[in-house]
C-alpha cells in the first residue's frame, strides 16, 4: 500500500511504478501475528530474535555470529537424528520429489466467495475458512448419517419380514407379525423435508455442530457491524 519507484541505474531515473489511491490503502488486510510471549521455540520471530535485535542495531558481526549459532544447533540436530536413526517428520509441509520442493499440506487455493467466506484463520498451523453455509464437510456428514440410519431401518424391515414368513401360521405368528413394527418411517424420508428433521433428532453431534457455527456467524456479524460503525 505504499509508493513503488523504479530506479534506472545507467541513467539515475527514477520513476513512478505504483502509487495507490486512498481507496486501496483502505483495503489492506490486517496482518495479524501471535503475541511474542506465545510464541513456541521455532516461531520465527522468537527464533531468530538475537538476529534481528542485533540487525536493527546496525551490528553486523553480531548479528552473523547469531545467525551461525543457530545454523550450527540445526546441524547437529539433524546429525544427532541420522545417527540415531530417527526420521524427520513435518507437521504441515510435505515435500514433492518431482520438483524437490516443500509445499504446506493445507494449501487452499480455490477463489474467494466474497458471498459464502466470512474470514480465513489459523488453528495449530491449519489454515480454515469460516463460511455461511454448511461446508461440503458437514452436507457429507449429514448424509452418511442418514444413509446408515435407512439402512439399519431397511435390515429391521428384512429381520422382521423373515421371522413373519418363517414362524407356522398360527396365533403366535399373528401375535408376532402385530408386535413387529413395519418401517412406515421408512417410506416417509422419501420426503426431503420429514428426512432433515427426523435427520435432526437422530444426530446430536450435527446439531451441536450447527449450532456452534450459528453463534460463530452472529459474532462474527457483530464484529462486521462494529467495524463498519468504526469507518463510519
């Protein structure tokens, strides 16, 4: 969001490349970081915090000392596992042999939804997006929920036909086959709207899920409001 000058050297022109408007200052996303103090070990700011100190006061031979302490620690990290045997395992990077390159395993590179994304965070090194509607995630979940309900239903249904066919017709098998309760709710999920709510009383974890995303979307949308009462 700042100016960008092209400076030519053989000439000593300088001249302007970017220079944004007010409208796209205003539109800079916030860079928000972990407070220092939360920080684990490997965290690149508390990592790294001799080097930079000593960059920002200008003393270079410190600075390049820190820098070698820290790559020499790595060294023998790595020595100590090849000795012992230990293989390394990262938590969110994974490495492509083809191009002998390291990619994050939680990459999300489809477009932005301006009307389904809220906002993009991170848990424990993963990045998630917060959306207004079920994820995908949550619609498969309801349906193998559903799914194996029925099926349960249809093997009573089968269970209950067969003791019937099998029992001697005789007072017992009337008394059996009233006993024996049909799968009438069966044939009313063929309906969509009586399946999602007998759905509902089926799956309390959906539930609690949904409604965990529901008081997520409302705080969010006070956030919004508020924020937008700010820029007003």
């Amino acid at each position: 969001d700042g100016e960008v000058h092209i400076n030519e050297l053989k000439n000593g022109n300088v001249e302007m490349f970017w220079n944004p408007t007010s409208e796209v200052r205003r539109q800079r996303l916030k860079r928000h970081i972990v407070l220092f103090e939360e920080q684990t070990d490997f965290e690149s700011e508390r990592l790294w915090q001799h080097v930079t100190s000593a960059i920002n006061k200008g003393d270079q031979h410190k600075a390049t000392q820190e820098k070698f302490v820290l790559e020499e620690e790595q060294r023998n990290a790595a020595r100590e596992r090849r000795e012992n045997g230990t293989e390394w395992k990262p938590l969110l990077f994974q490495h492509d042999a083809t191009t002998n390159e390291w990619h994050y395993k939680y990459e999300d590179l489809r477009p932005w939804d301006p009307l389904n994304d809220i906002a993009q965070f991170e848990k424990d090194g993963i990045l998630q997006t917060m959306e207004r509607h079920l994820s995908t995630r949550m619609s498969n979940h309801k349906t193998t929920c559903i799914n194996n309900q029925m099926t349960r239903h249809k093997r009573s249904a089968k269970d209950c036909r067969r003791r019937k066919t099998s029992d001697q017709p005789s007072n017992h098998s009337q008394n059996t086959e009233s006993s024996c309760s049909t799968p009438e709710s069966v044939q009313e999920l063929s309906d969509d709207d009586g399946k999602y709510s007998w759905f509902e009383s089926l799956c309390a974890q959906c539930g609690k899920e949904m409604n965990h995303l529901k008081e997520i979307h409302s705080a969010v949308l006070s956030l919004q409001r508020a924020q937008q009462d700010i820029h007003r």
